[in-house]
C-alpha cells in the first residue's frame, strides 16, 4: 500500500464527524458474505444488512435511493426514474458488482450491468451488501462486491396481507398489495405493485423543442413464492419476480424502452444428517430490454433488442465439523445473449461456466476464520483460479479487528467480444487483488467501524485501442491495457443518544485512479457519505438525512467538473393504530441543483438532469398477526 495515502485516508475519515447508515443488530443473520447462515457478529466481511423496516422508515422512491445512502456507494442517473443507473462501490466500475435476486443472477450479459432502477423496493424484503472482492465464492464479476436482494416472504401460519398507496411531485403515482401465510407444511406469498410517474426532461439544457417534455416511467412487478416441508429437514421451494417497466427519453420522436427483468427457480433443501445439510436449486434469470426510435436507414425498424437469458444451477453442502463449517458448492451457469440494434448489427452468442468452490468458516474462542477458494471453467476465456483469507481477533466484547485478501476477476461482456465491427474474442478477463483492515466497535449505545482497503486491478478493458480488421471505431476499441489502484477508508458509526434518538451516518474517502495517467476514474469522487437523524415520540417517527459528494469527472482526463453537492431530505410516519400508518418523504428540501453525468464530453454536451425538491405522501397497511 501507499502508506502516505493510507494515512491520509484515515486521516480524513477520523476528523469527520461521520456515523453508520443504521444502528447495527448483531442479531441480522448474514448469508451473503460467506454463502452460508452467520450471524452478523461473526462475519469477517465488509457488510451492510438493510432490513424492510428501515426499507419502510426511509420512504425512499427506488432502490438506488436506499443504495447511495450506504457506505462505500456512490449511484449516478443518467435522468430521472427508470432511466439507466451505474452503482460505483468502493470506487470499481459498474460492471465490477454481482447482483443477485435470491441467489440468482439477472443482469444484462451484454453490458455487464444489471438495471437496478427496474426493480421495485416494493417487493423487496432485505439487502445484503458485501464490499470488497467476492469472486472466490461467486466467481466473475465480484471485484467490487456483491448485492443480493431477497423478495419479500412472510413467517407467519396465519394469512396476512399488506398495502400501500401514495401520490407525489412529478405525478408519481404508486400502488402495491400482497399476502404471506401458511397453512400447515406449506408457506406461501404473493406480491404485487405497480409505479407510475411523469418525472422530467432526462436533460437538463433543453436545445431542442423536444427535449421539453416530461420523460416518464411506469412499472409493473410481481413476485411469488412457495416452500412445502416435506418432512423434518427436507423443504421444497419455488420462486419468481417479474418486473416491466416502460421509460420514455429525449429526442424528436417520443423514443421509449422496454425493461423486462425476471427471474424463477426451484429449489430443494435437505438436512441429510446433523451435520450435513444440502441445497440444489435450478433457475433462470433473464433481462430483456428494447428500445424505439425513428426508423432510419440503418435501422429500418427503429427497434433495437437485447436479451439474456442465463440458465443457473448451484448445489451446495455444508458440514458442520468439530470446529467450524466447511463448504463445497458446484455452479453451473449458461450464458445466452441475442442482441440486434440494426440488420448488419447482431449476433446470437452463448457461454456456459462450471465453478467449483470450496469454503471454511470458523469462530473458535476470540478467533474467526474465513477461506474460500474457486476454479471456474468458461468456454469464451478458459479457466480462473481465486481465493480469498479472512482472519478476526476479539480484543474485547466490543472491540474486533479483522484483516482480509482477496483475488477476483471480471469476464468480458458479450458487447466486447463479439458485438459486430466492435467486439474482440481474444480478451482476458480483468484481474484484481484486494486487502483490508478492518476495526469495529459494539457497544450497549455505540457502535463504530473503520475499513482501509486497497483494490489493484489489472488487464482492464478500456475503450481506447486503434481501429483494426474486426472494429473500425478507432480510439474507441475495447483492449485490455488499463491498470487502476483503488486506496481508501469508509468509517460508520451509530450512536443512540437515547431511547427515542438514533444519530448514525458514514464517509468514504478513496482514490481511485488510473496507474498511468494518475486520473481520477470518471464519475467518482474522493469522498462522499451521508448523516442521518432518527427519532421517535410516541406514534410519531421523523428523520433527518443529508447526503454528499466532493468533486467528480465526467472524462478520464478529469477536464469537465461535475462540482460537489450536498443534499437535504426528510421523513416523516405516523401509526394511527397498529395497522394502519401514514408517510411522507421532502427529498432535497434545499432544492440544490446538481449534475451526476453528462451525456458526453464535447462542448456541446448537456448535463443529466436531477430532481429538484419533491415530496411523497403514502398511507401503508400491514395486517397484525
């Protein structure tokens, strides 16, 4: 590490009066951080666990909403609701995070990216966040972490259900219903919810008389489950979420996309022995997305379309030895991708990849341990070998250091090796290797954490080589030069100041740069964080939250600002009985005006637009059981 930078870091983090998003409960039950049940105490990991109350108290409008709130997050929009949403964590490409709905993959194998703004907090039940490498137990695309999203499902017998309803600026209008229950060895549920809003021009400079109008977004989701006992110890499960949405975006010819994600499965989970227990589970999760324009000569459809599918099956057994639990999983993934922007521009493309990972997780006295090692077999680029160290002392009962490295890579998206006149079969995968130290407090009133990381990632894909016999757009080919090293340090915390008044909140402060050109990686800022306010009287809950970012670039050269900001939003919610609550949500009360990208780097180039003050006003029902 550069020990100069790392000092500064923490430097940075420690004289800013920063405070964790939650209160932590070390009660939360952990999955993602090591693939099997732990309880949040004993992870070793960089983890954040964000439950549906707290999903409920922020009275946010989507996911991204919650996400850039949290430690090591920073989300950029290129508009307003539904239009296309990058997540930078802790400063590594948008591409270098692995989302998962219930274990299962659903992202754009295309771009690499999955469309967060397309999956409704409605259906959500908890999130997981695991920062720092994680492809040792998830294989490609795990440099930055993971997020794993689990739909909601109820735990109660008896049959509950559950409302909400509210109007808002913009004429955002939302709906959602659902039912949870049981009757004997079966449990089920079923989720639905819909979304409908004007928003605004995605630009912000409106040059033309068609970027005037309101760019709207409507979605429809849907999300179902069933688990039947079969008898002690052996359950057998289904799953599905489905989510369509609809965006329209700025030009002279009223151009919208659609956004279907979805994803369904079968599951089966058996206790063999007391100390062996397996899961298999078989499903599919698909992103298919289109958009409409103007027919044109290239085009002469003005439709343009691409779809994944990817076929997954993940077998995984655990056992519970004397000391510990060792872990040994097989993931099959089938990738298949059919892309078609014009009738000279598409391809049909497919991939499959074999995983095999092994696993061992261990807290003996004031010790913890955490190993993990994975092979992945991939027919496109060959085999790749990671692994990852983990080891946590307990100083005292509040106080625990831990210390972790990781290896990690990212496969090139299907766009980069194969899109016509563009892609390049011949690409490695990205490589990366971490290292972190981390030291937490929990304490009856207190709680605080500090984590300094250092990210190296090599062989990555930049679009800057010269034009050749299989791309002919020069400078702008896709080539595996770039070197990044990502240095920084993210401190949370939390304070109960008493039993009615939660004061939490957190800063990252990171330089992530490219080797060569000593830049700033676009659209990232050196340091950024939120502070949130929470308190109770009686059947009143308000809050306070403000969340900010120093400057950014829109471009590698870190020539076209996107200056800081800091924002101002507040809450509001209030039981009328026990089943029965109002809420209500000011976002940028301020009404700041800020830039989060740019639609491109020339001088002619506008910036995004970004929402103004706005509100929100719902009324949620939740039967007791």
């Amino acid at each position: 590490m550069n020990q100069k930078l790392i000092v500064s870091l923490i430097g940075s983090t420690l004289a800013f009066p920063t405070l964790a998003a939650e209160q932590i409960n070390l009660d939360d039950v952990v999955v993602t951080a090591s693939r099997i049940e732990q309880s949040r105490a004993n992870v070793i990991g960089d983890v954040t666990v964000i439950d549906r109350e707290t999903i409920e108290r922020a009275g946010a409008a989507s996911l991204t909403d919650v996400l850039r709130s949290q430690p090591g997050i920073q989300v950029v929009n290129s508009g307003g609701a539904g239009t296309a949403t990058s997540i930078f964590l802790r400063g590594t490409n948008d591409q270098h995070v692995v989302l998962l709905v219930d274990g299962l993959r659903i992202n754009s194998a295309t771009l690499g990216t999955t469309a967060y703004e397309s999956i409704p907090l409605s259906q959500i039940e908890k999130i997981e966040i695991l920062r720092g490498p994680a492809s040792s137990l998830y294989g490609a695309d795990a440099i930055g972490g993971v997020i794993q999203i689990f739909t909601r499902k109820g735990s109660s017998e008896k049959t509950l259900l559950h409302a909400a309803a509210g109007l808002g600026s913009y004429g955002t209008k939302t709906a959602e219903a659902g039912l949870n229950g049981g009757y004997g060895n079966l449990r089920y549920g079923v989720n639905l919810s819909s979304l409908d809003t004007d928003s605004f021009s995605a630009k912000r400079i409106r040059n033309n008389a068609f970027d005037k109008d309101d760019d709207g977004y409507r979605n429809l989701s849907a999300s179902a489950y069933m688990d039947l006992t079969l008898t002690a110890g052996h359950t057998l499960g289904l799953q599905f979420f489905e989510s369509k949405a609809r965006n329209h975006f700025d030009n002279a010819y009223n151009d919208y996309g659609n956004q279907t994600l979805k994803s369904y499965a079968i599951s089966s989970k058996n206790q063999f022995t007391d100390f062996w227990h397996s899961s298999l589970k078989i499903g599919v999760g698909e992103d298919d997305s289109d958009s409409h324009a103007k027919p044109s000569g290239s085009n002469p459809t003005g439709i343009s379309r691409y779809r994944t599918e990817q076929q997954q099956l993940t077998w995984q057994n655990e056992f519970k030895l004397p000391l510990g639990t060792l872990t040994l999983a097989y993931d099959r993934l089938e990738q298949t991708v059919d892309s078609k922007s014009s009738p000279t521009s598409k391809y049909t493309k497919d991939r499959n990849n074999d995983g095999f990972m092994g696993s061992y997780v261990a807290n003996i006295g004031n010790h913890g341990v955490q190993l993990s090692l994975r092979e992945d077999h991939n027919t496109q680029y060959g085999n790749y070998n990671t692994g990852g160290a983990g080891y946590a002392y307990r100083l005292s009962p509040e106080w625990r250091i831990s210390a972790n490295y990781g290896k990690a890579f990212k496969a090139p998206t299907f766009n980069q090796l194969y899109f016509p006149n563009f892609g390049d079969p011949q690409l490695s995968p990205e490589k990366s290797d971490n290292v972190e130290v981390a030291l937490k407090y929990t304490g009856n009133t207190w709680n605080a954490g500090l984590t300094v990381f250092e990210n190296k990632i090599r062989n990555l894909i930049e679009f800057s080589g010269a034009a050749t016999t299989g791309c002919s757009f020069s400078g702008f080919c896709p080539v595996n030069v770039g070197k990044v090293e990502i240095q920084g340090a993210t401190l949370e915390s939390s304070w109960n100041i008493s039993d009615s008044l939660l004061l939490s909140g957190n800063l990252t402060v990171q330089s992530p740069r490219d080797e060569q050109s000593d830049q700033l990686l676009t659209r990232r800022s050196n340091r950024y964080g939120a502070i949130n306010l929470l308190h109770t009287w009686g059947d009143l809950q308000w809050g306070a939250e403000m969340t900010g970012a120093s400057t950014r670039y829109n471009n590698a050269a870190n020539t076209k600002t996107m200056s800081g900001y800091m924002l101002l939003n507040l809450t509001a919610s209030y039981r009328l009985n026990p089943e029965w609550k109002l809420e209500a949500r000011a976002n940028n009360v301020l009404n700041k005006s800020y830039v989060l990208a740019y639609t491109g780097n020339s001088a002619t180039s506008v910036p995004y637009n970004t929402a103004g003050s706005n509100i929100f006003i719902g009324l949620r029902y939740q039967m007791k059981p």
